[in-house]
C-alpha cells in the first residue's frame, strides 16, 4: 500500500514540476501581425514563384566584420525596393531588419554587430517593376 502512495507522490510531483517549468517558459510569436501574414500569404506564394531562378544567383558571404549579399546581375537596382530580414528563431529580440540598399556593383553590405553568432533564416523581400519577389535562405553567422 504504501508503494502505491511512494509511485503517487512521485507522480504528482513530476506533473507539477512540469506545469511550474511550462508557466515560467518565454513563448515568442514568429511575427506580432501573424494573422494577417497569413491572410496575405498567397502574395508571398507568387513572390517566390518569381524568385525561383533567381534563388541560385543570391549570395551571402561573410569576413570578420561585414556580412555582403549580392544580387542577380539581372536584377540592377534601379526600380527596385524592398528589405532583408535576417531572422533568429530563438528570439524577435534578435532579429535585424534593413531596407535594401544595393551598391554600384549590385551588393549590400551589412555589419555583423548587429547580429549575434548562430543560425537565421534570411528573408529577401523586394519589388521591382511592380513585380514582388521573395527568397528565403537559410544563414549561419559566425
């Protein structure tokens, strides 16, 4: 009988813990607006239909200090507007956002201090021509 009771008590513990551990957990939303984000998403669906040759010919290279993305060759950045979102799944704290700004030789350069070392999602979003395009790529910023 009191087995029973040893095999309970551990039990009740074991469940309270966890609901003490779950209520004191930081929980982010992936985005403040995530329902209209989902209502528009078929514009991003299109986007990235746009984007799909284009996917390949982006790149991202790092040195010490600066992050340079470059684009297309065919996309020169006359007529062109859009942002990079080098997004962190850990936290929104830490995610950048920077309007693109593209150089002579089609390039944006953007410092690594602004962003922590690990994993991002980087999201590519721009306009050109009245055309929407939307690339995502996965980043690893040491």
């Amino acid at each position: 009988m009191w087995r029973i009771a040893v095999v309970f008590g551990l039990f009740m513990t074991f469940v309270i813990s966890i609901v003490v551990y779950t209520a004191f957990l930081d929980i982010d939303l992936v985005a403040e607006d995530y329902y209209q984000q989902e209502v528009n998403y078929q514009e991003i669906i299109d986007a990235k239909k746009n984007s799909v040759e284009l996917k390949k010919q982006l790149a991202i290279q790092q040195n010490g200090t600066t992050i340079t993305i470059r684009f297309p060759e065919s996309h020169k950045r006359e007529n062109m507007n859009g942002t990079i979102h080098f997004y962190h799944p850990k936290s929104s704290k830490f995610d950048v956002q920077e309007p693109l700004k593209l150089s002579e030789n089609n390039t944006q350069t953007i410092s690594k201090s602004k962003l922590l070392k690990g994993n991002y999602t980087v999201k590519f979003q721009w306009e050109k021509n009245g055309k929407r395009f939307y690339i995502e790529k996965s980043y690893y910023v040491s």
